[in-house]
C-alpha cells in the first residue's frame, strides 16, 4: 500500500491485531500498520464512503457489474477527489461473502492466467494499488481539474433507502415475508448498476414516502 500512496488501512475483525511481528513484517510501512483502523462489522469500515470496489475471482450466481484493473484504478482515482473510496478485499482462504460483496457498487477481478491464476492477498492487493497510484498520476500529469459531477451517495444513505424500499415492498405486499425469494438481492444489482446520484436518491425516496402514505391512507 505505502509504495503506492496509498495509508489509509481498515482492518475488519482480525483474529490478531497488528503486532510486533506485523510491524517487523511491514518493511519500513510500521506507520500503515500502527494507524491501522480496526473495526468489528464490514459495514462499519465501508461508512462514509461513496464508492466501495469489492475484489472477487469467483463467478457468482447473480451477476454484479464488472471492473478490470485499470478502470476500478481510473474511478477511485477520480472519485476519491469528492469523497472517500473503499477497495475491499477478502479473507485470504475464501474472500469476501456474498453479502459483503452485494454492498459493493463493483467488483474487480485481475485476469490472471486461467490455467495457473493463483494470486495470494498480497499480491491482489499490490496489483490494484498500482493502478490507482498510475490513474492518480496521469491525472496529475494531464493537469484534469477535479471533475464537476452531481455527488453520490454515501454507503450509509444506500442502505438506508435499500431498507426504506423493502420495508414499501412488505407494506404493498409485492414481497411475501413467507416467500421473500432473491428480490431484493437483484433490486440491489439494478441499482447499483444505474448507480444514482444522491438527488436522484432523494427522489427515490420521497416516491417510497408517497407510497407508504397512499397505503396506510386504505386502513
């Protein structure tokens, strides 16, 4: 991280907490290691941020929209000029759960050989940060003034809609609790696909505000 530019760690629920041995281990980065921010939930290391890049190498059952390499660096790069950004990697054994991974707007995957693509967290970790230290200094080097764009919204305001728009659905009835099925697992995906803007979650949300008002007007 720190030959990249890049300090900021979050470390989710560790079985150990940085040490001596991390420290003696981190060659010269003591200081990532040292302020190294733990927290106990995923959702608690994602707050605030307004981009979140979940790294997976598995295929899953229900698609989410892709990133290479390059342009998961060229977005952060970008978008961290307006809020904070999140790259989230998993567990060294078996990644990053799929719960995890649906509160990610994308996913990255380094193409790797597919006969031998092996590629421990260290070294996904080291390939992403490259990246996005080659897309920070490009910019730099081209002089792109910070791009004016409408703001999005942060992790915590999507979630907060997401649970506003399953509880409309419940209320409508368009969501049985005794038969939920993957409903809102693929609404997320669609969302997170057109991925709007925090005014346009505003209107979202004062839509489900409506909603919920014409329903409880009926009883």
């Amino acid at each position: 991280m720190k030959t990249m530019g890049l300090t900021n760690l979050y470390l989710v629920n560790p079985l150990v907490k940085p040490d001596s041995q991390a420290i003696a281990l981190s060659a010269g980065a003591s200081d990532v290691i040292g302020n190294a921010t733990i927290v106990d939930t995923f959702d608690e290391a994602i707050a605030g941020c307004s981009l979140v890049v979940g790294t997976s190498a598995r295929s899953r059952s229900l698609p989410w929209p892709m990133l290479e390499p390059r342009e998961c660096g060229q977005r952060s790069a970008m978008e961290s000029e307006h809020a904070p950004v999140a790259i989230v990697f998993g567990r060294e054994r078996v990644g990053l759960t799929n719960d995890e991974l649906q509160k990610c707007h994308y996913h990255v995957a380094i193409p790797a050989n597919p006969e031998y693509s092996s590629l421990n967290l260290a070294m996904a970790v080291q390939i992403i940060a490259y990246e996005i230290r080659v897309a920070h200094l490009d910019r730099i080097a081209a002089h792109q003034p910070v791009a004016e764009e409408e703001p999005y919204p942060l992790v915590d305001d999507l979630e907060r809609f997401y649970a506003h728009l399953e509880e409309t659905l419940h209320v409508t009835g368009f969501i049985r609790p005794t038969h939920p099925g993957n409903i809102m697992s693929r609404l997320r995906r669609l969302f997170t696909r057109a991925r709007p803007e925090a005014q346009e979650l505003n209107i979202l949300r004062g839509i489900l505000a409506s909603i919920e008002k014409q329903e409880h007007g009926k009883h």
